[in-house]
C-alpha cells in the first residue's frame, strides 16, 4: 500500500511539473489553444484524478 501510494505522490509531482511548463508554452503560441485544449484538458483531468486518489491513499497509509 505504500509503495502504490509513494508511485501516486512520484505521478502527481510529475504531471503537475508537467502542467505548469506545458500550459504557458501553450498559451505563447497564436494557435495554441485552439489546437491543444483537448490535451490540456486532460492533463488537468488527470492531474484531479490523481489528487484524489492520493487524497484517499494518504487516509489508508497513516
């Protein structure tokens, strides 16, 4: 369990690292939201999931 919990926590460092240099690079470019929304959507779809996931593991891990 805390080994599946320590890999959630590793995810999420990652994908929010992730999200926070790819929404600004995209939002420099003249067509980049138009042509990366779906993408960036669900980045930040997973990025919720993995929040409460790891919200939810950390109650069980204690």
């Amino acid at each position: 369990m805390i080994a599946l919990f320590q890999i959630l926590v590793l995810l999420f460092i990652f994908v929010s690292f992730l999200l926070v240099v790819s929404v600004p690079v995209v939002f420099a470019y003249p067509n980049g939201w138009a042509d990366k929304k779906n993408t960036l959507f669900s980045g930040l779809a997973l990025w919720f999931l993995l929040l409460f996931l790891v919200g939810i593991l950390n109650s069980f891990v204690l």
